[in-house]
C-alpha cells in the first residue's frame, strides 16, 4: 500500500486530501495512469502533469521516478513565489 496525498486544487479536483493505494505501478507515471482510470475527477485532476509536481517520500521527484520502496507520494501544484 502506498499513502497519496493530494493539495491544493489537486486535492480539490479529486474531493481527498489523502488515500491509501494498492497499485502494481513501477513510476510514478503509471501510478497516475491507474488513478485516472478510476474515475473522471481523477482524469481532471491529472490532465495536465505539467501543472502538477510530485514528491516520493518527501523528496521532489519526476514523474518517471520508481515507486519500488516508496511509502508516499504527493501530488501539488508547482510552488510560486520567491
């Protein structure tokens, strides 16, 4: 099992700030494959990956990272601000 979290319109878009997964995804781009097939308003919320960031266990990470080992994943919008 695998935590998600989900922030900002991304949480908002998909109704959950946190879930617990079982995927057989090996990326993080398969994670996100498996998510939007579930259901629309994960397929909104994933439309566009260049407007979303991930992080695997606290570390920014790409959306080809490997998920072996990993217990989180988060997905946010990019940050802003200087």
């Amino acid at each position: 099992m695998i935590d998600v979290l989900y922030f900002a319109w991304v949480r908002e878009r998909i109704g959950l700030s946190k879930e617990q997964v079982e995927s057989s995804a090996a990326t993080v781009a398969d994670l996100v494959e498996e998510l939007k097939a579930r259901e629309e308003r994960y397929a909104a919320a994933f439309a566009d990956l260049a407007a979303v960031r991930v992080a695997l266990d606290q570390e920014l990470a790409e959306f080809d990272a490997p998920l072996a080992g990993v217990r989180e994943v988060a997905f946010f919008p990019p940050m802003t601000g200087g």
